[in-house]
C-alpha cells in the first residue's frame, strides 16, 4: 500500500505546487519553439548559411506539411474547430467556474498550444498564397519562430503568477 502511495503522491492533481507541471510546461514550450512547419529550426539556420541541398530539404518539408495541413483543414477543419471549441469551453468552465487546479492548468497548457497552431495554419495559407521564395520562405519561418517564442515567454509569466497565486491561496485557505 505504501508504493501505491508514493506513485499517487507523484501524480498529485494540485497541478501548480507539482514539478512534473513544470517540466511539462518546459518540454511542451521546447518542442513547439524547435520545429517550425516540420522543419527544425537547425535546419533552418543551416539552409540560411549554405543553401543548396539543405535549402531544398527545407522548401520540400515545408511543402509536404503545408499541403498536409491545408488538405487536412479543407476536408475536415469545421469538425476540428468545432471539437476544439467544446473541449476548451469544458475545460473553461471546470477551470474557472468550478475552480479545478487541474482544469486550471490543462486550460493554461492547451489554450496557447490552441493559439500557436491557429498561427502555424496562417503561416501555411500564406506560404502557399504567396509562393515564398527562398530567402522570403526562411524569413517568415524565422519571423514565426520568433513569435511563438514571445508568446511563449509571455504564457509562461502568466501561468507562473497565477500558479503562485493558487498555491499561496491555497496554502493560506488550507485547500
């Protein structure tokens, strides 16, 4: 009984007090900064200082995953934004009406996930509007790269101060 203990005391559901939260939060942010359109941003800066094959590697993933992405939200793209609409007012309302620290922090999690794949599916309809040429391509990748990051820096200042309130208005009410 005791390790089932110890295993439940790591899955702690008070999500803002608990390091695994954190680590989550970092490794979520880590990914979504490294790969911009499927391209990671190594390759990027590579194909920006030597061009040729890397330049080429990169034009064809960004290719790939922009006709995946685009087909994929022509066929299918009402459902996805109709299931996604209803699983974040869920989470919404248990968050905030309901006052879940867990909802709380998926809410904290998924809404900027939400947000930076709305900007990648706006980089992908203007990369094929606007057939980018090479150097233009690697700026707006670049250029996007850099404002997934801000949003990062600012999503994580949020989450941090109201984790801290939560944590220290839970500790002073005893939750």
């Amino acid at each position: 009984m005791a390790l089932l203990d110890n295993i439940l005391s790591l899955i702690d559901m008070r999500s803002f007090s608990s390091v695994w939260f954190w680590i989550v939060v970092a490794l979520f942010w880590s990914a979504v900064t490294h790969n911009v359109l499927g391209v990671s941003y190594d390759m990027i800066v590579q194909a920006r200082r030597n061009g040729g094959h890397t330049m080429a590697d990169v034009q064809t993933l960004v290719e790939i995953h922009v006709r995946r992405m685009l087909t994929m939200v022509r066929n299918i793209g009402h459902w996805i934004m109709a299931f996604v609409t209803a699983v974040m007012s869920l989470i919404f309302v248990l968050a905030f009406v309901y006052g879940l620290e867990f909802a709380q922090a998926l809410f904290l999690l998924l809404l900027p996930l939400t947000i930076t794949r709305l900007m990648v599916l706006r980089l992908a309809f203007r990369i094929e509007r606007e057939r980018l040429d090479e150097d233009r391509l690697l700026r707006a990748l670049l250029r996007h790269r850099l404002w997934v990051q801000l949003l990062g820096v600012v999503i994580i200042f949020l989450t941090a101060i109201w984790g801290m309130l939560r944590v220290m208005t839970a500790s002073v009410l005893s939750i």
